[in-house]
C-alpha cells in the first residue's frame, strides 16, 4: 500500500477521495454534516488564511483504498495539527 498525497488535478481521484470520506464519516456519524464536494473542492484546492489543507490517499494495487487530511496552521498555534483519517 502506498500513501501520497491526493492529486488535486485529478477529477476522478478526487471524486473516489470525496466518496472515501464522505462513507467513513457516515459510518461513524449517520447524521453528521457533510462537506459536499463543491466544499471539499475548496477546502482542499484553495489556499485558506492562517490553516493548509494537506489531503493524502491509501492506494493499493491501483485502486484508491483510503483517504486522510491534515490541517496545518501556519500563522499560531504551530504546535498543533488536525488529522482525519478516513
């Protein structure tokens, strides 16, 4: 299994991400909202004030198997990240 970061330029790579997340996050909260993915386009394309967005993908044998996220501060609270694993 090898684990890259996901290739924002690739449509498809990032529908299979966005289905990733979004069935990880629904088996663990059913009712929880959701990042569509318009929103997750956002997130993870455009660059956001004070926070990067650092998405990553499991692939194994060619097929995209799994999916995480680390969010990066960079103006304070350096010492601190977020991660999403999915």
């Amino acid at each position: 299994m090898d684990i890259r970061p996901l290739d924002l330029d690739d449509d498809a790579e990032f529908r299979r991400f966005h289905q990733v997340m979004e069935s990880a996050e629904r088996f663990e909260r059913p009712a929880a909202a959701m990042w569509s993915m318009d929103e997750a386009r956002v997130m993870f394309r455009e660059p956001q004030p004070g926070e990067r967005a650092l998405a990553l993908v499991a692939v194994e044998s060619g097929r995209l198997v799994g999916a995480g996220a680390a969010f990066l501060p960079t103006a304070d609270n350096l010492h601190v990240d977020w991660v999403m694993p999915w």
